[in-house]
C-alpha cells in the first residue's frame, strides 16, 4: 500500500490530461492553493455528488484563493461525458495507471462487502502555493466532505 501524505510533506509533482485532452500539471498551481481530490469512477451516485458539490461551491473555493482539481482513474472519454452532463467547472485528470494516486496515498487495499481489493481510496489533499500538503483527508465521505473541508480550511 502506498504511503500516505501529511501536512508539510512535499506533494508528488504530475501531470495528466483533463477530459479536454490538454495536459495539466501540479506545478500549474504554483503560488495558489489547489484542492486535488481523489474519486473511485464518474458518474457513480457517490462520486457525483461529491463533485456536484466542488460545483456548487467552486465560486467561494476560488474566492478564498483555493482551486480544484478531481483526479480518477476513468479514461478521458468517460471524463468529458461526466464533466458535460454535471456542467463541472474545474479539471477532471484521468489517471488511468493510478500512478499519481498512487503517489498520493490514495490507492490500496479496500473492503466492500467482505472482498478485499486494491482501489482508489477516495481522499482530498490541499496542496500550498509553494507545493507542500496542507492538509491531507483518507477515507473521505462522498456526501458532506466539501462542507467539511471548508470548516478545516476556515471558511
């Protein structure tokens, strides 16, 4: 299992591609805090809220000088439908080796229903604007986690 990041830890540089096809990397954000969320698979009840609610929030994130990216293993064409079909407004990385989730901590060993399998561990990290963890949450709950790291943030 991939070792898991903590505040002050300096956060693993990548580059992917969003569901546009251009590529994004973290040293993109540098000098502002970015929000880089870890979900399972798009279009998935949970996973939709959860970016429905990055969404909804987005205007007020960026106000407070924070911006959001979601990071999953689903190919692009996946990505650009989830994206339209939810109107999202923030870049959707695909990053289908889970090698950068796996950087972050946020691939191991899952249990659903007594199976045991290796999975995304839906998590959120904020990343400084001098490209240290801020802040690093495992094991995030879907429904009311944007809410809870607005609290942990201070706003």
């Amino acid at each position: 299992m991939a070792e898991r990041l903590t505040a002050g830890d300096a956060a693993p540089d990548f580059t992917l591609q969003d569901f546009e096809g251009r590529e994004v990397s973290l040293a993109d954000f540098r000098g502002r805090n970015v929000v880089v969320y870890f979900y399972p698979a798009a279009s998935t009840p949970g996973c939709t809220k959860q970016a429905c609610d990055f969404r909804d929030n987005i205007a007020s994130l960026q106000g407070a000088g924070y911006d959001v990216v979601g990071i999953s293993p689903d190919p692009l064409p996946k990505l650009a439908r989830f994206a339209e079909k939810e109107s999202l407004n923030f870049p959707l990385l695909s990053d289908p080796d889970h090698a950068v989730a796996e950087a972050y901590g946020a691939w191991g060993e899952k249990k659903n229903y007594g199976k045991v399998y290796e999975g995304l561990i839906r998590s959120t990290l904020v990343v400084d604007p001098d490209g240290k963890v801020a802040l690093a949450q495992y094991n995030v709950r879907a429904t009311g986690h944007v809410a809870k790291l607005r609290r942990d943030l201070g706003l």
